[in-house]
C-alpha cells in the first residue's frame, strides 16, 4: 500500500464504507488513522475500518476479500486493488495467550472503543458525516498531549503486553507524556515483555528506531525496565566511561542515544539497528591503561550485534548489514591513509552509504570533527561507480590461457592485480598480462 497515495486510499475506504452504509450497516474508520488525522492535520497511513457487520456480511458484499481473523472479527476486503482491514465492533472477554482474548462478542462502537489500548488511539470517524466519535475523551488526551491506557492500565496490558512498547512509542514519536497510571502500570509489567514473541519484540523496537525521537523512546525503554528484557546488552553501557578527550558527552549510553537523536528522519533500517548497536562491543573490550581504551570493540560489537538481532528474530539481510556496518564503523578513521585499492574496497561495499551515515552521527555525538566524513564524501562524488570497484582486467581463464593449473596461486595472482587495478598501476588487459608473465611466468 506504500505506493498508493493517500487520496486514492481515502476513495477506496469511503466506497467501503458507503456500499456497507446502503446495506444498513454502520462503518467508520478507526484507529490510527483517525488520530493522525486530528493530530496531524493530515491523511496518511492504512485505514482501518469497523463495523457492525460480520465477517460474513462483509464477504457477501464485496467481491474481493480475505479470511484472515474470522474469529476475532476481522475480514480484509480489497478495493480498487488496495487492502482494507474491516472488523467487527466487538468486546474481548478474558485472556487467552497475552495476546488474543479467550472469547469475543460482537458489539457496537461504543464498547468497542473500550477493549483498544490507548484513548489517542480510541476514536472513530463517520467520513459520510464527517464527524468524529469519541467515546474515551481521545481528543482531549491529544489536545493535552497524553498516552492514556483506555479503563484500567494492568488489565489493558496483561490483554497484549506489547502494548507496553506501544505506550513508549507512541510517546516517543509524539513528544506525549505517559500518565501516571498508565506510566506505573508500564513498569510494574515490564517483567512480563519476553512473553511476547520475539518477532514482535523486533517488530516494534524497528518501529521505535525508525521513528522521530527514537533516543527520547530508548531513554523511556531504560526507565520502565523494559530494556533490560529486551535488549539487556544496551542497557548494560550505562556507566560504561569513555575518554573525555574523545567522547566529551559522557559514557557509552548517553553516546549511542545521541547518535540515535542525530539521525535524518525516517532512517533505513540497517543504519537505525547500525547506530543502537555501534559500540555495544565497548563493555566487554574496556581496558584501563594508559587511559581507558576499547581495543577491537568493533569486532566484539560485530558478533554481538549478530547474537542480539538473531536473538529477536530479525531478517537475515539485515543481521548482515549491521554486522558488516559495526564491524567496519572504525575504518573510517584512517581513509586519508589508506592505498587507492583499500579506499576503493571501502566505498564500493553495499552498505557504505549506511556506514559512512553512521560515521557522522558517531561523530556528531563525541568528538565533532567531520574531516573523514567529508573526506569520504568527496572520494565517492569524484570516483564513478564503475571505476570504484571496475570488472576484474583478469580471470582465472586467463591464467589457465598462460599455462597456470587450477589451485590457491591462481586465487592470489587474480587478487594482486585486482589491487593494482584498482590502485591504477595497471590499465588494461595487456598490460595485466604483461604484468603476469614477468613477475610470474618467466621467473619460474
């Protein structure tokens, strides 16, 4: 649905919700899109519509849909090519798994309103009416800038604990306070977050990292205890003493927070797990010499990074860019030294965009000077893609063509000219077997 625009989704909802309308159905959109819209002055995001009708119904009217949650109420219906959530006004009775209610009754929008989590997020709007419903005081928690459990705080979470991330994302992003009902019952639960799945845990710390004012959202997680569970390894580097000469801001966690608030909005993912998880190598490494030092804190943050994104379940292609990011974010401390060929193997590598952003705000959060940063800026602009990593002069065809058996020296010659090329000490073909037979051939 990314590529949609927000108004082509707008007509495909109201035509849900009219076509429900002339059967005799309520239909409203809920959710988040409806406090976005108050809040933000603005439609965007996926609409979520509710209704009196039941699934059944639903996939009577409408020619397209999908069965996803029958039995919690929920049926998509695809309009105009684009996915709708349609469910059911209903109440939760009990508890099954900390997740999905033990029974549901369909019901009506008022007592629907009060089985959801926070009252920013309670609301309903009549597009046909164009008039909103408000059965939790949603608006005036907006207004007062406030996440607000919707009836009792323990009971809301114990329904879906991670509705405890949810109350520090939503306060994060929106720069809201936590009541202070709400805010205690967060952390009186916090202990019960890994009985969630770790794919979710994931899920809503990505969210959280991606989001504005995620250092304002890793602060909270400190301070309710859930950060701990989740991801202990950061929690550990408060206290953690850096080098005041280096990192005048003070230890390692106020460090990586800083780094986090210094993002550009709406950061890819590998560069926000990159900035969480740069230098969470530097407790097991910190040695107190001549000063305090964090030798190869990289290499033990890569393996970390590894062990904690694996631990939650998260995508492969992204535990490798992190990895490969962590593993090289102090490199960039010596590119005005470094040979042709390595400067050219460091800015052809896939995640080099993420990684030199990731130099900045490290940065940008200790010591301020931006020389390399610059310096690596300007080297990729002049260097074109192809002449920073150009096909290889030499294959191990070629060498066969000079007389050379299949084994590691072909591996190496093939190597060592790669590194003249890209030091452009060699030019082309010829000279590469030129270069080949003298060194190689002929000194046999």
């Amino acid at each position: 649905m990314s590529s949609t625009t927000p108004q082509a989704k707008r007509r495909a909802a109201l035509e849900i919700v009219s076509l429900l309308a002339h059967k005799g159905y309520a239909a409203l959109f809920a959710g988040g899109y409806v406090r976005d819209m108050l809040l933000e002055g603005e439609e965007k995001g996926d609409i979520d519509i509710a209704t009196d009708a039941t699934p059944q119904a639903v996939a009577g009217i409408f020619k397209h849909t999908v069965a996803v949650g029958i039995q919690f109420g929920v049926i998509i219906v695809v309009q105009r090519g684009i996915p709708f959530e349609v469910a059911t006004f209903r109440s939760d009775v009990g508890i099954l798994d900390s997740r999905h209610p033990a029974q549901i009754v369909f019901t009506d929008a008022h007592h629907d309103a009060l089985r959801r989590d926070f009252t920013i997020n309670g609301m309903f709007y009549d597009p046909l009416a164009d008039r909103i419903l408000d059965f939790v005081a949603g608006k005036k928690d907006l207004t007062a800038k406030v996440i607000r459990a919707i009836g009792d705080p323990g009971e809301r979470f114990k329904e879906d604990f991670l509705r405890l991330l949810r109350a520090v994302r939503f306060a994060a992003r929106f720069d809201f306070s936590i009541e202070e009902k709400t805010w205690e019952a967060v952390k009186a639960n916090a202990v019960h977050i890994l009985e969630i799945s770790a794919e979710r845990i994931f899920m809503e710390h990505d969210r959280i990292l991606r989001q504005p004012h995620p250092d304002r959202a890793v602060r909270l997680l400190l301070e309710s205890g859930l950060l701990q569970r989740t991801i202990p390894e950061v929690a550990d580097l408060v206290g953690v003493e850096q080098p005041a000469e280096f990192h005048p801001e003070g230890d390692v966690f106020i460090h990586t927070v800083k780094a986090l608030s210094l993002m550009a909005p709406n950061p890819p993912a590998t560069l926000a797990w990159s900035v969480l998880l740069h230098d969470i190598g530097k407790k097991a490494t910190m040695r107190k010499t001549d000063r305090i030092r964090f030798n190869n804190h990289h290499q033990a943050g890569a393996n970390m990074a590894g062990a904690i994104l694996k631990r939650l379940r998260a995508p492969n292609s992204l535990i490798d860019s992190v990895v490969s990011c962590v593993d090289n974010h102090m490199n960039f401390m010596n590119v005005t030294g470094m040979r042709l060929s390595t400067l050219k193997k460091l800015l052809s590598r896939p995640t080099i965009e993420d990684e030199l952003e990731l130099h900045r705000v490290d940065c940008l959060a200790s010591h301020g000077n931006l020389a390399n940063y610059y310096f690596v800026k300007e080297r990729l602009e002049a260097f074109a893609r192809e002449r920073i990593k150009p096909a290889p002069l030499l294959r191990g065809s070629h060498l066969k063509e000079l007389g050379f058996k299949e084994g590691p020296v072909i591996g190496k010659i093939l190597h060592e000219v790669y590194d003249l090329q890209l030091d452009e000490k060699v030019r082309s073909h010829d000279e590469a077997i030129s270069y080949v037979k003298k060194k190689w051939v002929d000194s046999r």
